[in-house]
C-alpha cells in the first residue's frame, strides 16, 4: 500500500445536498458554529451536517454512530483490521482481507512448559465461505447512496453518507420515522453494529448513546475538527430491540461486567490420543495460584476462524476473544483454568489471555474505539477482581511475554505490535500515561503522541518494504544520540551480533507505551535508558515529548557485584520440589544487569511452578519455592531478577 496525503480530505455531495441541508441543519442539531465556515479544518463537520440533511438522520445520531466506530478518523483511507474503512467504518472484508498478512513471529509452543512435549499449532488457514454481513456494509452504503465502493472507501465525505444512508434504511426497515429525536432512532443505531444478538446490539447503541448525551470534541487524524454538541435528552430505547428478532446470546456464567455484551464459548478439555489433550489445563485459580497478568494478544484471524480455534482440542485456547465490529467478547475458559496462550508457562499459569480480532501487520491497520471501550471494560473489572495493577508491567503485551529460556527468545510472538494504541486504552481505563515527577526523578514513562509519532517500519506487505506511516506507540532505541547511529542490538534474538532492523515484527530495539525505565542520560533532545544491559538513546525532544519523568523503584546489583544473572521465568528453587515432580532448571537468558545499571521494578513475587502435564488432574500441583524475584522492565520485554542478586532503591535522582 502506496504512502498517502493525511491532509487530503474531500467533500462529495449529490445534486441538491446543500440546498436541503439549509432547510433541515436547524432542526437536527446544527454543527457548532466554526463549521460553517468552510475552512479546511472543518470539511468533515459539514459532511455530517450535508449527510445528515439529506438523509434525515440526526446529527447527533450520526457523529455518535461514527464516534463509536473511529472516533471520526479517516485513517488515510486505509482498512481497518476487519475491513472497515473510513470515518464510520463501513466494512468491505472482502476487499480489504483478501491478502492481509499476519504476522511473522508464529513458531514456538504456546504452551511453554518444559515438562511435556512442545505443541505445534498449526496456523489458522483462509476463512472459507459467505463473508457475515457485518464485514459487507460497505457495497450496501455505496448502492444506497449511489457511489462507488472505491469512493466510500477513500473518501470521507462520501464514507459518512454512505454511513448515513445505511441508518435511514436501517430506520424504515423498522417502521420508524426519519425523526429529528436520537431516541427514535436506538433500534437503527443496534442494527448499525451489525451484532446478531440482542446483547451486543443493546451495548452498542447504549455507548453511542451515551456519548451522544455526553457530547465530544475531537482533533482527527487528519487535522479535522468534529464537534458533537450534548443531547441530555438521547435516551436510550430497549424496547425498539426487543421487536427486532435478534438471537439472546448464551452468557452461560460468562465472568465479565454487566457493560459489555458477553457470552460463553467454551473450549474443550479433552484427550485426542497418545497422551496428548487440548486445548488448556484445569486448575483453582485464585486459591491455588495468584493470577497476577492479563496479556493482549491480536487474533491473526478473523472471528469466525478464531471461535473454530478455540474450540478445538488439538489446538490452544485463552480466556476471552474480543469482536471487531462491535466489541462483543466471548469467553471460553474460566479464569479458574490456565490458557495456552503466551508461550511461557510461567506467565501462562499466571494470566488471564484476552485475544482481539485483528492483524499485527496488516497496511495501516486500526481497531475499533468499541472493541478499545469493551476491551478496557473487561481489563479493568479483571484488575479489581483479581488485584491485578493496571499499568505495562502487569497488562502484558504477547510481545512483552519474555522467552523461558533462551532456546525459546526468538520463538515469541510479536502481537498486538506497534499500532495498539496503548495511551488511548489505558486512558478508557482511568489510568492514563502522564508525568508524575519532576526532571530527577529517575524514570520516564514513554507517552509518544500515537497520531504524530509515526516510526518508519518496514515488512507489513513484503519483507524490506517500507509499511505506510502510520500512528504508533513503539519508540526506536539508538546506540547513540543521533538518528543514523545503529539501532540497539539484542543479543538474545541474535546472538551473533547482526544488527536489528525496523521490521514490523522486530522488537529489538524499540519501547512502547506505558513502560518505564530509568535514566542513564541526557544529551539534548535524546534521553538514554537502561535497556538489555545497555545504554540505549530515543529523540526526546521537549515540544513534543515521547516520554515523561517518573519516579518509582528500581533495582540494581548488590554492591561488589559485577552482574547478576536475568530470568525470563520465576520458577522455585529445586528443593521446593516434592519427590515425583523433576525439578524445573531456573535457566538465565543470555543477557546480564550490569553494575550501575538500574531497572524498573515491577514488584515481587516468590518461584511458582503449576506442574500438569497429563490429562488427569490428580497428579497435577502447584509447587511454591522460598526464592523472591523482582520483575523489572528490562527490554521490550519484561524479566525477573531474583532478589538475592539484587538491591532495592528510590529511581529519584539527586
């Protein structure tokens, strides 16, 4: 996918739009004043007041249902992870998933336990049959409105009619009125989501009424100025989805809160011969281990694909799969039980996997804001139930998920990558990324500006070939304080010394979001951090930020000692083990904290080890050692020191 003018926006009118849309503006919520203007800053705000004159819909109705879908961004025309294209994510998988490619990192066993076979899943295959009709709305739009799908999907003027155009519809296939009133329109903001289930269709239209009601503004993505003025009166309308006919999803004990839609799939616990068993193990979680992550994961396949995988024993399976279009979730283990997810067995027995439908490396890609809003819902109700911090080092990225050993580092996956917008998901959750100390505090908390931080990547499309620009949370590392110095080396993935590369899936030399790490320096612009047992370098500039002071603790070897060794599993001591359990090894990675290095710590916690490598539970136990390990931030990834190597001090600097 070619590179594109992010300012490039243009307005698309049927003969006699403007004409109607001075009549009817007035009465359905006219745009604020700044957009009548015509100034280049206001193009979209007059396509949702064209659009919503000359389709008789609401203005209201409509900026809430494209809020909810992109939060009003174009996103230069490109497809979202599931098709969807432009300021009300109308979706045209067809054209859009064709030949997306997922991403590289897929070998390794996602069970990551030393104490029975590797399993080898295979990857997901191409999606057979009819494509479900939420992923066709697009060629719906466009012959609604009579354009072109080539129109509707690269421009944003005609994308928004065509969204307008596909809710009049919506609203006369239900025998209701082109009202000027947002609450006659509920039942056709349910439909809009294309959910086929009474739950997911009423979540839906209640977050776009809510934000109706609330009102916003907004700076897109392209420089454009959208503003939804509050409407107190929007309230929503159950009853108009009661009349709909939509199918009552089975909750099933399904443990998520009451504001999402949720529903139980389970995967199934059973033998398929030789030994061997899928697709996750049983287990008594809190009370027989704490459950201390929960981990991002992107599907790398579509929604359909995904539910086949997980109810498939020889496969593996997480806890909750979340929907594109809508944010439905799914769950299909109980957090009790331990997924085979992450790849490392410490971590897995440990977490709670949340997998979202999308591809880490598909041009451009995006995700809904409703599947960021029900994702960040579930986040947090699993934080308070189970104590689980809500900050990088506890909310795991797949690509944050440390090797077990060293065999196992290059083996990891990559996902959900460097277009997750961590700083938007955290602030849904109430914890957003800001500075909380002054110049000496120790630490920074990387907090680029997702939209303008745009790190060239290469190897979306075809390897060596340079991905289309693109917000992103990841930030590059240099081994000095200039852009042409070679980039941060990781000696785990390549244990040669060959130099890192800017590859989508390469996580050698980059930070993201959300993480902190200690200062090692400042030089102008730059900044040095502690990474990989090196002094690592990222453009700091202070008009516009990558990261911000921070204070906290950090650890360091104990004095007189050169290096300690670094973990990427916090297993027992072998004399926690009880007789018939082999000890497992606490095997280091290759790389060292060095003296005078400092790392973010990210608490303690003693060696745990859930041994099950058969079928039948009985044999199975949670074997709890003396050692204390402290988890720190220690690349791109986290790690674990065991606290008899290291000291404990305040990041704060003098």
């Amino acid at each position: 996918m070619g590179r594109r003018n992010r300012r490039a926006l243009g307005v698309r009118a049927a003969g006699g739009t403007v004409a109607v849309a001075a009549l009817l503006v007035p009465l359905l919520g006219a745009a604020p004043p700044e957009s009548s203007s015509g100034s280049s800053s206001s193009r979209l705000q007059d396509a949702f007041a064209s659009a919503a004159a000359e389709y008789r819909v609401p203005q209201s109705v409509l900026l809430g249902v494209s809020y909810l879908q992109s939060r009003w961004d174009a996103h230069d025309g490109a497809p979202s992870v599931t098709g969807g294209y432009g300021p009300m994510h109308l979706t045209d998988a067809r054209a859009a998933l064709a030949n997306a490619p997922r991403h590289s990192e897929a070998a390794g066993d996602p069970r990551g336990d030393d104490s029975r076979a590797p399993l080898k899943a295979s990857e997901a295959g191409p999606e057979a049959g009819q494509l479900p009709a939420r992923l066709r709305t697009l060629p719906r739009a466009a012959k609604l409105a009579g354009l072109s799908a080539k129109q509707l999907r690269t421009d944003p003027a005609a994308n928004v009619r065509g969204g307008a155009a596909l809710l009049a519809a919506a609203q006369k296939k239900l025998g209701k009125p082109l009202s000027d009133r947002p609450a006659d329109w509920y039942g056709a903001v349910a439909a809009f989501s294309g959910a086929d289930d009474a739950a997911t269709a009423g979540t839906y239209a209640n977050d776009v009424f809510a934000v109706i009601r609330d009102g916003e503004r907004r700076t897109t993505d392209a420089g454009q100025q959208v503003t939804l003025r509050a409407r107190p009166d929007a309230e929503p309308q159950a009853a108009q989805i009661e009349r709909m006919g939509l199918r009552q999803a089975d909750a099933g004990g399904a443990e998520c809160p009451k504001t999402v839609s949720c529903e139980w799939i389970p995967a199934p616990y059973e033998e398929f011969g030789d030994g061997d068993y899928g697709n996750h193990d049983l287990a008594d979680r809190p009370k027989d281990q704490s459950i201390d992550y929960i981990v991002i994961h992107d599907t790398e396949a579509t929604w359909e694909q995904t539910l086949k995988l997980v109810q498939d024993k020889t496969y593996l399976a997480w806890h909750y799969s979340l929907r594109s279009t809508d944010g439905h979730i799914a769950q299909s283990i109980k957090n009790k039980d331990v997924g085979w997810h992450a790849g490392n067995w410490y971590v897995n027995a440990k977490s709670i996997g949340l997998e979202h439908e999308g591809f880490l490396a598909q041009p451009d890609s995006w995700y809904t804001e409703q599947m960021y809003r029900s994702s960040a819902r579930l986040v947090k109700y699993l934080s308070k139930k189970y104590d689980i911090p809500l900050d990088r080092q506890h909310i795991l990225g797949h690509d944050t998920v440390p090797g077990p050993t060293t065999a196992n580092i290059k083996q990891m996956h990559t996902d959900p990558g460097p277009y997750w917008d961590w700083s938007h998901y955290f602030a849904l959750m109430g914890k957003p990324f800001h500075q909380t100390a002054g110049p000496n505090g120790g630490l920074v908390t990387v907090a680029p500006e997702f939209e303008e931080n745009r790190p060239e990547f290469t190897g979306c499309e075809k390897a060596d070939v340079a991905c289309a620009p693109h917000g992103s949370s990841a930030v590059r590392l240099y081994s000095e304080p200039r852009e042409d110095a070679p980039l941060i080396k990781d000696i785990g993935l390549r244990p040669g010394g060959e130099p890192s590369t800017i590859d989508v899936n390469d996580m050698a030399s980059r930070i993201s979001a959300g993480q902190q790490y200690a200062v090692a320096g400042r030089e102008g612009d730059w900044t040095a951090i502690w990474y990989l047992g090196q002094k690592a370098w990222f453009k700091n500039p202070s008009g516009q930020p990558t990261a911000v002071p921070a204070k906290g603790l950090v650890v360091t070897p104990k004095p007189g000692a050169s290096d300690v060794p670094v973990y990427g599993r916090a297993y027992p001591e072998k004399e926690a083990y009880p007789s018939g359990i082999t000890p497992q090894a606490v095997s280091p990675l290759p790389y060292k904290l060095l003296a005078g290095q400092r790392y973010a710590s990210g608490g303690t916690t003693r060696g745990e080890y859930f041994y099950s490598p058969t079928f039948d539970t009985s044999s199975h136990k949670v074997v709890k050692g003396k050692d204390v390990y402290y988890e720190i931030q220690f690349g791109h990834r986290v790690a674990w020191v065991r606290a008899a190597d290291v000291q404990v001090l305040p990041s704060t600097v003098s």
